[in-house]
C-alpha cells in the first residue's frame, strides 16, 4: 500500500523496535510502499523516492488518497516547549580518509569527530547528545533569507535573552548572523561569540568548534533550541549551534538560565547593547525611540518582570534603592504590573523582541522565541505591561 509520513524526521530502523539502528531518515511528506503487516507498532516500508528500506512508526502513516499531491516540505506548527516534538536525529556515517585505500563507511561517533577536527568538550548536561544532521542555514518559504527570525524556537531551557537577541538580531542584519557561523568540517562548525575578558576590556571574540551533536530526549528530539526549516539535506541548525556553543562557554546548558536582553546581544554583537526602562518614558517618546533603533537596523529585545543577576525584580531593587518606599506601594506596583501583563497575555518574567512597530496606528509587535504566542500591543498596553528593553550597538 502507498502512504505518506506525516512527521518530519521520520527514522528508518534496522527492525522493529526503537532500540533498533537508525538506517536513514524520511522527511515529511516522503511516499513509502510497506510490505507485510504491522509490528510492535512499526511496518516495513520502502521510500519509493530514495529506495531506502526500513522500518517505519505507523504513528506517522497514513494511506494516499486518489488525487493525492505530495505536501509542502515544511515543519508542523510550533507547540509550547514541554510538548514540542523536535526534528527527529539523523544518525550518520561519514567516509573516513583512507588510511588503508579502503572506503568504508562507519558511524560518526564522538571520538572520531574530535580526532577529525579539534571539537570543543560537549557541555555538561542530563541528557543523551545525538548528532542532528543539517545545514546551518536553511531558506524557509516565503522567507527573504535563509536566516529569518521566525527560524527562533526557544525549548526546554531557560535562555529566552538568549535567543530574542538571536532573533532580534537576525531581523536586523541577517549577515551578522551569517558572520558567527563558519562550517569547518562535515559536523563541525566554528561558532564566534562575545564577552568581556575583564571589566575593563570592550567585548572580545571567542572561538568554539561545537559539533551536530545535541541534547535530545533520547529518542532523537532536541530538548532546547529547536531547528529551524528543512531543506534537502536535513533541518536548519544555526541558532541550535549558537545555543550549543554558548552552553560550551559557560560550561553547562544550565547555565545559561535567566538573563537580561542586553547579555544575550552582547554575545552576538561586538559592543553588546544597552538597557533601558519603560516607565522612563512616555508612550511616545518610547515608541519614537524604538523605531528609530529598528529603522537604523539594530536588534531590540523587551522583557517582562525582568529578573536582575542577583534574582532580584525591578520592584525589588527599587526597595532596595529607596528603602522609605512603603511596602503597600510596591505591593500595589506588582500586582499592577501582573494585571497588565495578564491582560495582553505576556508572560513573566520573560524576554522578546520586538518584530515592527507602527506609528500610525499605535502599534508594535512583539515575537516570543517559543515560535507561538506572539504579541500586537498599543503602545500603552506595551508600556503597562514591558519593564525593559534593550538596544543592540551599531555594527
């Protein structure tokens, strides 16, 4: 019978089972012939495009319709992070160089990758690293570039500064992106980012040679950044690698929790980016300057209920400053605070960027990096309910 798969990164398996060797991968949307009955859940098949053979989930199957036209090879709709289903891991070979005049092809493990090319130490975390195959850059439908922000999908960790910077500066100038990426072997890219070696030094470059190998939920789906498009040779990688290397840099994924929107420009950008308050300014004078940051092409970032390095909030550190404040003020000012972010359905404490404003109509919209529930405020609906925003520096 002729069938479909309906999940991207479909694996073909050696048997039966998912303990069983991974053989190749199925795109959605693939048109595979099956053969013989189902078992323990999977069914033979033969992908009638490549001639793999192998065995498939009949979860993601079903039977061609008469008229049937292969869908679009795109991913399925974003979902929120605890439930979001991941491109599935490619497990690869790689030909080795001959040694022995000899071409044969054996599975790329960590060791042989580092013997290769000289990768960074994987960061410290819980869960199983697998290799994801991919490219770094991958041009989606109807995107302008193969780097677009909507490639942004933020997972189980974390690092939402992080990645509204990735995506706010993606928006700005793709090519900035384009510069920190550098593809140095078959799973091996040079990743640059920034930081401040003293605190009297200006930002400085820093070099991490980070492998396609991520931390997954043991079944091949990546459990923190999500790729991004899917091209001919496998999903968008690019803020997976970005993610990864900063995690190399600190040393753990789980370092990378919590953090302001000028951290995380202040990695991709050299001279990082400033913060500023919304309740410094007007509606307007806020919006004016917002927009001229965007129109002269720097990334900006916004957050709600922003959490300072010491795990303080705003309100906190306001008490802090001015001790004479009475606790009912700061009492009321949280709970204001909180009905405003309810009422827009903003999320604290957590950080976006900002997608467009428009002056005419007193708008702006704002991207999560979950890939979901974004935002189209009045400027005094951004106000109430957004205590900061940040700027990234000119390039």
């Amino acid at each position: 019978m002729l069938v479909h798969t309906e999940h991207t990164g479909l694996n073909l398996r050696s048997a039966p089972s998912t303990a069983a060797d991974v053989l190749g991968t199925l795109v959605r949307g693939s048109e595979v012939e099956t053969s013989g009955a189902p078992e323990s859940g999977f069914v033979a098949v033969n992908d009638t495009a490549s001639g793999k053979r192998g065995w498939a989930s009949t979860s993601y199957l079903r039977a061609v319709p008469s008229g049937f036209s292969r869908p679009p090879l795109t991913l399925p709709p974003a979902k929120p992070p605890a439930v979001a289903g991941a491109i599935a891991a490619h497990v690869v070979s790689q030909t080795l160089p001959r040694a022995a005049q000899d071409n044969t092809r054996v599975a790329m493990t960590p060791r042989l990758l580092s013997a290769a090319v000289n990768v960074s130490a994987l960061p410290k975390d819980d869960h199983k690293y697998e290799t994801i195959a991919g490219r770094a850059f991958v041009k989606g439908a109807g995107d302008a570039s193969d780097i677009d922000p909507n490639d942004v999908a933020q997972g189980g960790l974390g690092d939402c500064y992080f990645l509204s910077a990735a995506a706010a500066v993606a928006r700005a100038n793709p090519e900035l992106i384009r510069r920190l990426i550098k593809q140095v072997g078959p799973h091996a890219y040079e990743v640059t980012l920034y930081g401040e070696d003293h605190f009297w030094s200006s930002s400085t470059p820093h070099k991490f040679v980070v492998s396609d190998q991520f931390a997954t939920d043991g079944h091949g789906h990546a459990v923190y950044a999500q790729p991004g498009d899917v091209g001919r040779e496998g999903p968008e990688l690019w803020v997976m690698l970005l993610e990864k290397a900063f995690a190399t840099m600190k040393g753990s994924s789980k370092a990378l929790e919590g953090g302001l929107g000028s951290t995380g420009l202040g990695l991709l950008l050299q001279g990082g980016g400033k913060d500023y308050q919304t309740g410094d300014y007007t509606p307007d004078q806020l919006m004016k300057l917002i927009n001229d940051a965007m129109h002269a092409h720097l990334p900006v970032t916004t957050g709600t209920g922003v959490v300072i390095s010491n795990g303080a909030s705003l309100l906190d550190e306001l008490k802090a400053k001015h001790p004479s404040l009475p606790d009912w003020f700061i009492s009321k000012e949280k709970e204001r605070q909180l009905a405003a972010m309810a009422k827009v359905g903003a999320v604290q404490p957590h950080e976006y960027s900002i997608a467009s404003i428009d002056l005419k109509t007193r708008h702006v919209k704002i991207q999560n990096p979950w890939g979901f529930a974004h935002l189209d405020l009045s400027f005094e609906d951004y106000k109430a309910a957004f205590t900061e925003f940040s700027i990234g520096a000119a390039q």
